[in-house]
C-alpha cells in the first residue's frame, strides 16, 4: 500500500481552527462501512444511532498544559513541547529553538525556572527541572498544546475546550478529540437509553501528529504511547457481546487502546506501551463501531478508519465531507462508522 492511495484534497477553509460554541452541536456523518451508505446530521442524534445494551468506551486521558517557552543562557528563544513527564523532575520533551541546545545547556522558563539539558536522541530531548516539579511548572505558565494545523496562539477558553467532559488522568499531549463532542447532558441521555460507559486511558502524544515519511505504509515506524485498561472494562465488554450488544469506541484513541490490550486474541486487562499500527487488513478483535473525528491525509488515523470500514468507502465519506462544508480535524466535526460483515476476511473489506 502507498502513502498516495490515502491522500485527499482538503481546502484551508474546512480546518476548524476553533470549536462550535456547543459541544454537541458539531455535524455527524454516518457512514454505513458495509453499504457505504451516508447519512447526515447533528452529534446531538448519537441516540438515534445506538441502541440499549451498547457499549461506549471513552478515553478518560487529560491534557497537560504542556507547551512551555524560555530562553536558553545566550538569549535565544525557545518552545518546549513535554511529551512525558517521567519523574517530579524529569520530562521528554521536543524542543525548538534557532540552534539546537546541547547536552548540559540550560534553559530559563517564563517564571525564572531553570531546566538542563540532559541528553538528546533523535528528536527528544532528556530534561531536568533545577527546581519545583513539572505539574507546578506546567499549571503556573503552561499553554495547551494546540496541533500544528490549528495555526493560532492558545487561548484561556482553549484549556476547558480542548478537554472532554470526563478527563481525568493527566498525560496527554493532544486531546482524544472525538470525545469533544460530548457533553454531560448527552452523556446522560445515552445512559437513561440504556447504553453503557467505559474507561481506558491512552496518553496521546505529540507522535500523533508525525507525518508518514515512507511511500509504502509498511515501512512506517509508529510512534509508542501509554495504555490502561482495568479489568473492569474486559469484563463490561464481554458482557456487551453476551448480550448482543455493540463495543463503540469513541476515538481512535480508544480503538488502539482496545485493540492492543486483544492483540492475542483475546481481551486482556493491563498496562504499558503500544505502537500498535493499524491499516487495511487488520483483523479488529474488540470495536464494533466507531466514533471519530475527520483525519489529515496520508496519515495514520486515515489508516485505521480505512481499515475500520474500507479504503473505498472512506475516501468516498471523505469527499462528500468535502463538498457538503464539513469541519476537518481536532475542533471540527465527527463520524459514525460502523463495521461491515463483522468477522468477515478482512481482504474482502479493504478493496
């Protein structure tokens, strides 16, 4: 597969560079994966769309105000990017300044805290906090790491917006941003339908945004992130399918959560790295239907959706998307696909 068979066109007036003022209110493009039939409408009519005894899985990661400016010794500007914060004091983080600093360089954030460089290898970098903690560095003077596309400087209303309603563990580095959609009051409507919650935790990081460098897609390095998922959610998804239930992932976050805690087969609850890369003719062993946002092209999460449906019927969502004004990315609007043939080979769903 190349890297060309995933690109689209895109106007620079679809990317979303700010929400809709109301969560729910951002338009809804089911996608019927087995027909390839669409159907248009409002986030707000999720209900319409599912049934009792489905099961939806949120990913209840949280943000950190992660983008950090300063100043090496010489003067220089500089923008840190924290990937992962390892300790109190120690963080991975990407760093941009005019001349790449040096191991043992030290950089002065806003509010005068020193950082040393410890160490660098590819483009991440090993720092140290001379003083305070990471958390305290992050609250006093950090900035929400908007993605690249969204070219605008952060904003106050960023920090409650570029969240979802139910995050709670801190770590990531982007927003799971098809759980933007959601507010509390739709929340408790698919509840009192009968639909039922989930939660794992996948860290985004800022790998997400990495671009595909390969023409063949085989040849991609993903990027890793951190997962959980309890044993709690192994045991509600079983009782899903006992039922005859729907597992809905909400996000592809959720999607790679899910599917590298079954990459044996089976579901399995615990924790730690994944670099799970998922492309037309993977095998899904735990989402039965899926909710996400509309992807960059050639990139990775176009992978999955188009391994989620089919190639065909994804770049075809994808062009009416395009002609009917759809909202693209992080703050745009979202999709409804659901998975053709359940268990069919999966060459016979990716043509």
């Amino acid at each position: 597969m190349q890297l060309k068979d995933f690109h689209f066109d895109l106007p620079d007036e679809l990317i979303a560079r700010y929400p809709t003022e109301q969560r729910t209110a951002s338009r809804l493009l089911r996608l019927d994966g087995e027909t390839g039939d669409i159907q248009h409408s409002h986030f707000y009519q999720l209900t319409d769309f599912v049934e009792p005894n489905d099961l939806l899985v949120f990913n209840n990661t949280r943000v950190l105000p992660a983008r950090l400016f300063g100043k090496k010794s010489s003067g220089g500007q500089v923008e840190i990017l924290i990937e992962r914060v390892e300790s109190e004091h120690d963080a991975l983080a990407h760093v941009r300044a005019n001349r790449s600093p040096k191991p043992g360089a030290r950089l002065v954030l806003e509010e005068g805290t020193e950082v040393e460089v410890i160490s660098k290898d590819g483009a991440m970098y090993q720092l140290k906090l001379l003083s305070s903690d990471w958390h305290s560095v992050m609250q006093a003077v950090g900035h929400m790491p908007l993605p690249p596309y969204i070219d605008r400087e952060d904003e106050l209303s960023d920090k409650e917006r570029y969240q979802t309603v139910y995050s709670k563990v801190e770590g990531a580095v982007a927003a799971p941003t098809a759980g933007l959609h959601f507010d509390d009051e739709l929340l408790a409507k698919l509840s009192e339908k009968g639909v039922d919650s989930a939660f794992v935790t996948l860290h985004v990081g800022a790998g997400t945004f990495s671009p595909v460098r390969v023409d063949n897609i085989l040849e991609h390095k993903m990027h890793s992130e951190w997962y959980e998922l309890s044993q709690e959610v192994v045991d509600k998804v079983n009782e899903t399918r006992a039922k005859g239930g729907r597992v809905i992932a909400v996000g592809t976050t959720s999607v790679r959560c899910l599917e590298s805690a079954a990459i044996n087969g089976e579901l399995e609850a615990g924790s730690g790295e994944t670099d799970i890369f998922i492309y037309p003719g993977y095998v899904f062993r735990a989402v039965d239907a899926l909710i996400t946002n509309f992807h960059l092209p050639e990139s990775t999460l176009m992978m999955l959706v188009s391994a989620f449906a089919s190639k065909k019927h994804i770049m075809q969502a994808y062009g009416e998307a395009v002609s009917e004004q759809y909202r693209f990315f992080s703050y745009g609007d979202s999709m409804f696909i659901t998975r053709p043939f359940s268990g069919a080979h999966p060459e016979a769903l990716n043509q």
